[in-house]
C-alpha cells in the first residue's frame, strides 16, 4: 500500500527577458571562443606529437606531454603503425570529452535555459574539456593578445567550474554568506592563472600560498553541498545533491588518479611499457573517467527521478576502495620485499605480490561490501543482527509506553530509513498513528503486523530517498520484522488496554464510595440526626406531656424504619441479598416473579454453574433486571426467556418476542 503526498519542488530562480538575452548572448561568445581555443589546442598538440621527444619527456623537458620518444616511435613501427596514426589516436578521448560536454551543455542549455543555474552549469560544461583535457596554449606564441584571450578564457572556465559548487542545485547561495569565499576563490583563482602564464609575477612561495589556498576554498565549497544536504535541501534538492557529490568526487579523483598515472609514466624508461601505460590512461581518464561528471550533473537537473544513484555510490566505494587498496598491496610487497632483498623489478617478487592479491581479494572485497552496505543500507545485509538489536532495544525500554517509539526508531535507524511510523487501530475503520519516526516523505510502504491471524498495526516505512523503491531484500526483511514486532504491538496493546481497565476500576471504585457517602450524608445522615432531636424532646415530655410524648415516639419509629429501609437500599445495590441467599439462577428467578404479571419470563439453566467470582454474579445479575426492565417497559413482549450457563466462562442470553 502506498500513500501519496504532494512534494513542493524546487524551482529555478528565472531571469528576466532582457537579462536572458544578454547572458544568452555572452554564453555563445565564451562557447565560441573555447570552441576556437579548443582547435587551436588540438591542432597544435598534432603538431608536436609528430615531432619524436628528443630530451626529457614531458612538459619539463620541453616536449609536449603526450609525444614519444624515438624508441616508442620503433615500437609503434613494430606494431604497423606510424607516428601520425599515434598523433590521431591520442587526439580521440579529448574529441570525445568535447563532444559529450557540448551535447549535455547544450541539452541543459535547451531544457533550462530560461534559469540562472541553466545557463551556469551548461556554460561551465562547455569551458571544462579547454581547462582539462586541453589548455596548453602553445599555439599562442608570444603574442600578448592571444596570451591575454586564453588566460582570460582559462580564468572564465575556471570561475564557472568553482561557481556551480557553491550553486547547485537551485541556483542560491546556501548559506546565504557563501558568496564571500566565493569571491574570494575567483580573484585567487585569476591571480595564480595570470602568475602561470607570466602576465603577473608572483614569488614561489607566494604562487604555492595561492594554490593551497584555492585547493581549500574549493573543498570548502564541495563541503557546502553536504551542509546543503544536510540541511538546508528539501528531498529533490537531496537526491540532486547525491548525484552532484558523486559527479565532482568521481572527476577529482579521476583527474588524481591520471596525473598520478600519467606522471608514474613518464618516470618508466621510454619504451613498450611507458607507452602501453601512457596510452591506457590517456584513454581510460579521458574516454570514459572524465565523463562521469556532466552525465551527474546532467541527471541530477533533467532526469534525477528515474535513476537511483545509491547501487552507483556503492559500487563506486566498494570498487575504488579494493583498487586503492590492490595498489596499496601491490607497492608494499614490492617495495618492501625489494628494500629486504634489495632487489627491485624482480620477477619473482612481482609473483609473490600478485599472489597476496590474490588471495586478499576476496576477502576483502567481502569486508568492503558489508562495510559500505552498512553504510547506506542500514544491517540490511545482517538481519540476525538487526533482529538482536531490536530485540535488545525493546528489552531495555524504560516504560511499556515507550515500546512502540523504540520500536519504530530501532527499524529506521538500523535500516537508514528516513521515515517510520506505526498505527493503530482506535475502531474497526478507524487508526491513528501510534509513534513515528522522521518526516513524513511522497511515497510509504505499508506492512501489515498480523497477530494469530488479526491485524494488530500497521507500518509505514519511506524508502532511503526520493523516487527509490525498496528492493526484495528490504522488503523480506521489513515482512520479518513485521511478523516478529507484532507480538511486541500486541503485547504492548494489551499493557494499555490494562492499565485503562485499572484505571476505569479505580474511578468506578472511587464512584461508588462517592455515591454511599452522599446517600449516607444526605439520606440516612438526616433521618437520624431528627431521630436523635424527637427522641430528646420525647425524653422531656415524658412527665408533663405524655400525649406528645406518645406521638413524638410513633414518628421516631417511622423514621427509623425508613433509615433501615434506606441501609437496605444501600446494602441492596451494593449486592442483592438473594444472591447470598438464593444463588445467581435463584436470585434471577426471584426477580422474575416480580413482573410475571406484566410478561412470562423464564429462566432456564443449562447445567450447573460453577462457584463464580462475586463481581460477576453481580455484573449478570444487574444485565438480566435491566434487560428485564426493557423487556416490560419497551419491547411490548409477552414471553421473555433468560438462559444462564457455563461455557468457558459465564454464557448469559436473553431473548424475548418483542418488537425491540
């Protein structure tokens, strides 16, 4: 059973027609300029990647960072290739990167252009492959124009990049004073571009100052996505922000992990193995790895609803994590079986380290998924577990009313459920909510806790996050702790409907004692008092005035017999004196002789009644004369028949012929 409920979206903040004309307009002009830069920038790598590095590969030795030296230019002819097929090659994955960012640049563009986050993050894709993949420059020679162009498009591309952390995914500022690191970022990161490409002159250690401070500020503004998350984002904003998270944590580590590749190349003597790795980085970084941030983004702001990101997020830890931890392995053994036989690049070595690998892998791999499993998940993956924990949680409840909060808090807690809540039902058509946990979201699951075959509760559970459905684990899981947890609701029903029956005897109790003492003070009270007043002016005129004295003693004695008739009243409604006398059925029958003038009651006992508790025998005694007295004052009956009996219990039934 699911229950709906509206969700209140967030909108984008919309700009105003002549303003979306004017960004429009400056949108196209940074895009072409990249568009150009980006040419320029391929065009000029093809140029130096024909030419065989002849000192020190890489940019420090003044070769472009992707040309080979003349030894790999052998093993490419050793393999039919030349050095233009390698150059075309190399060219592929920033082709790819341009291609992916401009059509998801330009899709955001056509679905959300009219807002200020639209235009944003669709420019920001647009500049990224200039300041990523490319962003050399060496096309620009010494000319201060074309410096001045490309430092300025670098900076823009930069500014956009850091600008849509501190942005997404509504287009505000949260909190409202992020702006200011913001700023502070931007001027910052303009400085340290105009250091790079000497426009400005900054000392060394002033130059290592500015990028640690850049680095900060841009993990600051990563972090506000989590202080958004957490707490100023409703849940769209929420399952946005996942997707962001994962899209810039994705590329930070991918651009890490190439450099780190990429640079490990460099070190390895020219040959087959440097270029074996430099290729397979170059193209897994950028083919595949860099893409990873605007397909984020991009659902994150068009599609978000139909992707769930959280199966995505745990592959992404349980497999980075083993592969952190395989090279971390992996650079251990080696280093240190070599350190110890001071060896290095030995085979056997390089064996006896894949071994270990092998063998932990498993293992590892296993303590990785439970681990990010209880991270996201809750003990999903350990019912026994949760099951003892629950256990143990309702074992240790302070009160009987604090059962069923626990109760619920213990489901959502363990299972990272956002939302719980257990109703009860108050009629046979009516329940209300007995404790809940969380806020309500769109979409709840309803379990049924069903007790000896009746229903007992309910629980509503929302899933881990917007738009997500429970998968059949969860929902095995939830099916056993409904069947488990319904023996603690009935249990817990029964303690109140206890402590309600206690409470309702205490107030009848306290009733009744309040009834006596007011028949006792306004009834017999009186009649006694005026009692002791005639019996005392009697004693007076005994000698002067027998007469009187003769009179005043007649209405004492009628007055005491009324005063005894009214202890009998009392006595009687506190316990008929036939029931002493008579039994339950002799008592029933002696009340029935009373109105055999009126109807023909009959009373009818099947078997002989056990020795029964005297709060019963009263109970059923006073059923029977009111249903009698109803018999005769409403029904227009002429035959009423009332049957007593033991049926594990006290069976009493009363049937008459009338209309009522």
């Amino acid at each position: 059973m699911l229950l709906k409920n509206a969700a209140t979206p967030s909108t984008p903040t919309q700009t105003r027609p002549v303003v979306r004309w004017l960004a429009l307009g400056g949108w196209m002009l940074v895009a072409l300029a990249n568009l150009l830069f980006f040419l320029f920038d391929l065009i000029s790598d093809y140029s130096q990647m024909l030419v065989p590095c002849a000192g020190v590969l890489g940019m420090a030795g003044g070769c472009n960072f992707l040309a080979i030296s003349s030894e790999e230019v052998a093993v490419l002819s050793s393999w039919g290739l030349t050095l233009q097929n390698y150059a075309a090659v190399m060219l592929i994955p920033p082709v790819i990167c341009l291609l992916a960012y401009w059509a998801l640049g330009g899709l955001i563009l056509w679905r959300q252009g009219t807002s200020r986050l639209g235009l944003t993050v669709s420019l920001a894709l647009i500049v990224l492959p200039v300041s990523t993949i490319s962003g050399s420059h060496d096309w620009s020679g010494n000319n201060p124009t074309l410096i001045f162009l490309a430092v300025t498009v670098a900076i823009l591309g930069n500014v956009i990049m850091i600008g849509f952390l501190y942005l997404l995914p509504n287009g505000r500022f949260s909190p409202q004073w992020a702006y200011i690191p913001l700023t502070g970022t931007i001027m910052l990161v303009a400085a340290l571009s105009l250091d790079v490409n000497g426009i400005i002159a900054l000392s060394a250690q002033t130059s290592s100052l500015l990028q640690i401070i850049i680095v900060g500020l841009v993990l600051f503004g990563g972090s506000l996505q989590i202080y958004r998350y957490l707490r100023d984002a409703n849940t769209e904003e929420r399952q946005q922000t996942k997707w962001i998270i994962f899209g810039v944590v994705s590329y930070v580590v991918t651009v890490m992990l190439w450099v780190l590749i990429f640079g490990s190349a460099l070190v390895i003597p020219a040959g087959r193995p440097r270029l074996l790795v430099n290729l397979c980085s170059w193209f897994f970084a950028g083919s595949f790895l860099l893409l990873i941030l605007p397909a984020a983004i991009t659902i994150a702001i068009l599609r978000y609803k139909l992707w769930n990101i959280d199966p995505i997020i745990n592959r992404t830890l349980v497999y980075g994590g083993l592969t952190l931890m395989v090279v971390l392995l992996y650079i251990l053994t080696v280093g240190g079986l070599g350190l110890l036989f001071r060896s290095s690049g030995s085979l056997p070595i390089s064996l006896i380290a894949t071994g270990l690998i092998a063998v932990a892998f498993h293992p590892v791999r296993e303590r990785l998924q439970r681990g990010v499993n209880r991270l996201m998940y809750g003990q999903r993956d350990d019912p026994v577990g949760m099951l003892t924990h629950l256990a143990q949680r309702l074992e240790t409840a302070d009160s009987p009313e604090s059962i069923l909060p626990t109760l619920v808090e213990t489901i959502a807690t363990t299972l990272k459920l956002p939302y719980a809540a257990l109703w009860l039902p108050q009629t046979e058509s009516q329940w209300e909510p007995a404790a809940v946990f969380g806020q309500q979201t769109d979409d709840l699951l309803m379990i049924p806790l069903l007790h000896q075959n009746r229903e007992v509760g309910r629980l509503f559970v929302a899933p881990r996050g917007p738009g997500e459905r429970f998968s059949q684990e969860d929902e095995r899981l939830l099916a056993t702790i409904a069947q488990l947890s319904a023996t603690s609701v009935q249990a817990a029903q029964l303690t109140f409907e206890l402590q309600q029956s206690r409470r309702q005897l205490v107030t009848s109790r306290e009733e009744e004692r309040r009834r006596l003492r007011r028949d006792l003070h306004d009834g017999l009270g009186p009649v006694l008092a005026a009692v002791a007043l005639q019996a005392d002016t009697a004693r007076d005129l005994t000698d002067s005035d027998p007469a009187e004295t003769k009179a005043i003693l007649n209405d004492i004695m009628d007055q005491a017999q009324t005063a005894v008739s009214d202890v009998r009243r009392l006595v009687y409604n506190l316990r008929p004196p036939a029931l002493d006398e008579l039994g339950l059925a002799g008592a029933l029958r002696q009340l029935a002789q009373t109105v055999q003038h009126q109807v023909a009651i009959t009373i009818d006992t099947q078997g002989r009644l056990p020795p029964l508790p005297a709060a019963v025998e009263v109970a059923a005694y006073r059923i029977a004369q009111e249903a009698m007295h109803n018999v005769v004052k409403h029904a227009r009956a002429s035959r009423c028949t009332v049957t007593i009996g033991a049926d594990n219990g006290l069976l009493l039934v009363i049937v008459d012929n009338g209309w009522g």
